[in-house]
C-alpha cells in the first residue's frame, strides 16, 4: 500500500478548517467569566462628532442609563464593570464617578489611550459576572499631563482629585445636580481653597489647561470663577457682563486680558477653558472666543474656586474687591500641566455636553452563547494571527504524519502476513529446481495476490532469474556464478528496505520539527502581547495572562505533532528492522539452498544417477 503526501484539495481543507477555527472578530470575547458585553462607538468622523484636529489621551465619559444598560444584570455596585479595547484583548482603565442602579444611573470615566480624529474607536463594556471584583482605577484613567479632576460628586466634603496627584481641595461648598452628575453649588461668599502642590506649581511662559463647565444664576453677572496669586503674579478667570475673560498680571508690564465677545446667558450650562503657552486663549463651549499675547506668570500660590484667591509670597490681593465671587454651579474642574490640542477641548465639549449622541453611540447588548465558556474558548480566541499560522503548519504536518504512520502500518501488515504465507509454502516445497522453473508462476507458492504482497517472494524470483541464466541443461553453478545470485540477491534487499523506509523521513521532521515550530509561535506570541501592553500602558494581569496562555498553546500544537509521531515511529522502525531481518535470513537460507541443489557436487550425484539407471 502506497501513502501520499496530502493533495492540494487536502491542504485547501486544512487551510478552511484553519480559518474557521481562528478568531474572529464577531465572536471574540475578553473573558468568558463575563457572560454580557456591549460595545461602545466614539465617533470622531465627519458625519458625526466632527472633530477634525489632533486628540491625544483622552479620558472618555461614558452615561449609562435604563435606556442603554441593564442595570439588572451587572453587580448592585457596579463592580463587575469592565471596558476592553477595541482589539478585545486590552482592558482599558476606568473609574464610576456614580452607579445607582435604583435611579438607573452611572457615570464611568475611561481611559482611552488615543483617540483618533475623523475616525470611529470601538471598545467594549463587559459587566454580569457575580465574582468578579472593582477593578476601578481613578488614577490611572488620567494620562500624566492631568494635574487635577474634580467631579464633585463628594456633595458638602472637599472635593477630591481624581489623578495620581492627589491635589485635594482643603475646603468645602454647596452641592447640587449637576452637568455630568453632581456639582459645586457656589453663592458668592462660599469658596474652595486649593493648597498648592509642586504638582500645581506653573512655570513663567508654561503651558497650562484649565477647563470647567459653569451655570451662572444669572445673566449679565460679573464674578470671578477662578484666581490665583503669587507675589506679583495673578491669574483670574471670571465674568464680566456675563462675558467670560481670563487675565493674568506680572507676566508684563501691564495686564493681558482675553475676553469673550458673548455674554452667556444664566441657567444654562456652558464649557469655559483657557490654555497658555506662547499665548493665553480663552475657549467657551469648544469655539475660540479669545487670545492674548499674554504669557503665563510664575505661580505656586494657592487656588480658590467662586472668588479672590489670598495674598501669597508676599503679593498683595490688590482688587480683591474688584468683583464679587460667584454664583451658580460648577462641575468638572480639570487642570493639566500642559497645553491640550484643539481637538482635545472641542472632543471634551462634544463628549460631556448635554447632547452626546453623535460622538458616543452604544451598541446593543450581547450575551455569552456557544463556545463563550471555559478555559479552551479564552486560548482560541487569544491566539493572534501569527500564532494561527503557525498553528495551521502544525496541523498540516499532523495530517501528514498521521496518514505516514496509517499507510506505514497498514503495508507492513500486509508484508508480515505475505512473507509468513510465503516462507510457509517455500518450506513445504522439497524441489527447489522445479519452483526455481516455474518461479514466475507462483506454482505451488499459494495465492498470486498474497504472494506477490511479499517481499520474499520477488527476492526469490530475482535468485531464481540468475539462477536459470546460468544453469544450462543440467551443468553445475559456479561458485563465481552462485557470488552473481548473492549479489543480486543483496541489491533486492537493499531496495526492499528503502521500500519499507520510505517517507519515513517525514515523521523524523514532524518529531524534530513540530516543537521548534510551536516554540517559534510561542515567542512571536509573547513578543506581541508584550508590545500591546507596552503601547496600551496598562500591566493589568487580565491583559498579560490570555495573550500568554494563547502564545503557549503554539508550543503545545508542536508537541502535540511530535509525541505521536515520535512514539509511532519508534514502533514502525521496530517492525521495520524485524521484516528486514527475516528478509536477511531468507537470503541466506535461499543461497544455501541453491548451493545445495546447483553446486559441483549436485550435478556429479545427479549424473552418476543418470549413469547407474543407463546401466541397468
């Protein structure tokens, strides 16, 4: 029986199979101790957000709500939340600003590590896992440029910095509902002092970003919103008329001053930003209203929220009385040590705004179905596309060892049953001259299809071939000639043992080969996952462990190509060495035979007999 390397049609097949089993994105899922996800879209295109400029790291809002989550399903408290890239493989951090699911209501702050302009960023939302721990991170949400986040969502304590800086507020304010949950209720004799840090020192001629969304309580109003003050140096944010303006003094000989062109009308909520650095620009609800050549002064002073900041490093607070504090509410303070692009402050306006839905959309809830459960379900859909391939030439060399190791085994056993049917009639068989006669015959030899199964059996017909060329009317063999059939016998031998051995080159590559390619797998494996992690920044074990154990699996295809071949050919080349020994015996026994039957003393006995019957 003849075994052949796969066809085309069988590589095409293990090629589908290796496809059809590989991840795909519609299935994939993160981890399967989560049983429902949800995908979120942040849409920066033109047809949606509009957001065009460069973005950076961008820590996103997220409002869940009974509209667009199932607060029935996920944890009283939320902690089985989970935001995943939109690879499905990096788990993105995260903090709840709020989660009430009585009122239906959350607030999640993600960290996304860039978001993109004039493009669509997909991540998903897991959550419905009972066990699972909060796995919240308030201070790694924010990239390292934040230097302060209030969320006042504290209501009547201090407002507390949600960055790794930890610039708490030393005083409390009112609270109210808010713009994105609660908020700083101010009623312009309230303030919030915030101490300074070294975190919150600004350089002379540095960059800075200051944003916050206000309400004022009424329109027209003049008030200060935010100042700060260091020796001569000062920076105020406030209205005047209702106009917005930022001012800072002691950068210059004389005061730089950016003010809004509109006034903004009370009740309403509105996102007022300003950054520094070559110049001061004054943002209001994403749009520049305003510029300055003004630069930053060098301030390490104190920050007061809702009206005049103290004297400090002996300055004076000069036009404290200028402008009374402010009234209305502020929510979402965040402060950065450096200048944020354009498309970060119009990115935050669209994305905290009151109307939200052409930059963030939420997709429909999906539930664990199928292969979505247990350990073999995360190693399939971890393993990365490299990983895939080398899988597939693991497979492909699997097929052929294992059609090796069948074909192999299945014609040895027909030449184990030919030779024993063979050497049984060739035994029984008294004269060796009449079946070296009709040795092409299979007379008395058995079955034709058995015998011509067997090995022996063409060794025999090649003896008795050269036996009958040099055998003439009766004349002696030679011993020159008898060396001629041993020699032609020994050539048979030689071609039936490569006929025994042959492909079984194959499974020495496959033993060989198969873990050096798994090995090959596993480190390409291991190279990506730590280069995502890298480019993700985020060490957390549920990035590391599923591409780890997904990199491994490769090694395992490999030694799962190579012990079955490794033991199957160890029995083979024992069946093998056994065939070929009973084929050098019967070389030794058919040469004997036919030095007994043809030699120089056969043909004197047979001729003397010839002579003695004469006689008589």
């Amino acid at each position: 029986m003849n075994v052949h390397v796969p066809s085309r049609r069988a590589a095409a097949l293990v090629a589908s199979l290796a496809l059809a089993a590989g991840p795909r994105a519609a299935s994939a899922w993160w981890n399967d101790e989560w049983s429902a996800r949800k995908q979120i879209r942040v849409d920066t295109s033109a047809a949606a957000a509009n957001v065009t400029d460069p973005i950076g790291p961008f820590a996103l809002l997220v409002r869940l709500h009974v509209g667009n989550f199932r607060f029935d399903a996920a944890k009283e408290d939320g902690s089985d939340l989970r935001f995943v890239a939109g690879d499905d493989r990096t788990p993105l951090r995260f903090h709840l600003e709020k989660y009430d699911p009585l009122l239906g209501e959350a607030i999640a702050w993600v960290a996304l590590p860039e978001l993109k302009p004039g493009s669509a960023t997909e991540i998903w939302l897991y959550y419905k896992n009972p066990k699972a721990p909060s796995a919240e991170d308030a201070k790694g949400t924010y990239d390292a440029g934040a230097a302060l986040v209030y969320h006042f969502a504290e209501r009547l304590a201090p407002p507390r910095d949600s960055t790794t800086w930890g610039n708490h507020a030393a005083s409390a304010a009112g609270a109210t509902d808010a713009q994105i949950g609660a908020g700083l209720r101010l009623d312009g004799a309230a303030v919030v002092q915030i101490p300074p840090t070294p975190s919150l020192a600004w350089a002379a001629g540095g960059s800075v970003t200051w944003s916050v969304w206000l309400r004022p309580a009424a329109s027209e109003a003049s008030a200060i919103v935010f100042s700060r003050r260091s020796g001569a140096g000062a920076l105020v944010l406030g209205l005047e008329g209702g106009r917005p303006y930022v001012e800072v003094t002691g950068s210059g000989p004389a005061p730089a001053r950016a003010v809004a062109a509109n006034s903004l009308p009370g009740g309403g909520w509105h996102h007022v930003a300003f950054t520094t650095g070559d110049e001061i620009v004054l943002w209001v609800d994403g749009i520049v209203q305003a510029r300055t050549a003004g630069r930053l002064p060098a301030l390490d002073g104190p920050s007061t929220l809702g009206g005049e900041a103290p004297a400090f490093g002996g300055g004076s607070a000069g036009g404290a009385a200028r402008a009374p504090g402010f009234q209305g509410d502020l929510d979402e303070l965040q402060i950065a040590r450096v200048a944020r692009p354009v498309g970060f402050v119009r990115a935050s306006v669209v994305s905290q705004g009151a109307d939200p839905g052409k930059f963030i959309v939420m997709g429909q809830d999906e539930e664990q179905a199928g292969l979505g459960s247990g350990y073999l379900a995360i190693l399939i859909r971890s393993v990365t596309i490299d990983g895939w391939v080398v899988i597939g030439v693991l497979a492909v060399m699997m097929i052929v060892s294992w059609m090796v190791m069948a074909g192999k085994a299945s014609y040895l056993s027909t030449v184990e049953r030919a030779n024993d049917r063979f050497a049984e009639a060739f035994r029984q068989q008294a004269d060796l001259a009449r079946l070296v006669e009709h040795a092409g015959h299979h007379s008395g030899l058995g079955e034709a299809r058995v015998v011509q199964a067997s090995p022996l059996y063409r060794m025999f017909q090649v003896g008795a071939n050269e036996v009958r060329k040099r055998v003439v009317k009766g004349a002696p063999l030679s011993a020159e000639g008898l060396e001629v059939v041993r020699a032609s016998l020994d050539a048979a031998l030689v071609r039936e043992n490569q006929r025994l051995g042959q492909r079984m080159v194959l499974l020495t590559i496959a033993i060989s080969g198969g873990p050096f390619l798994g090995l090959l797998g596993t480190v390409v494996g291991v190279m990506i996952t730590f280069a995502s992690i890298a480019a993700a920044g985020d060490v957390n074990v549920n990035a590391i462990a599923p591409g780890i154990a997904a990199a491994l699996v490769a090694t395992v295809a490999g030694l799962a190509v190579a012990i079955p071949a490794l033991f199957g050919y160890n029995w083979l080349l024992t069946r093998i060495k056994d065939v070929t020994a009973t084929l050098q015996v019967f070389v030794d026994e058919l040469v004997t035979r036919l030095a007994e039957t043809y030699g120089q003393g056969s043909a004197r006995d047979r001729q003397g007999a010839r002579s003695l019957a004469a006689g008589e």
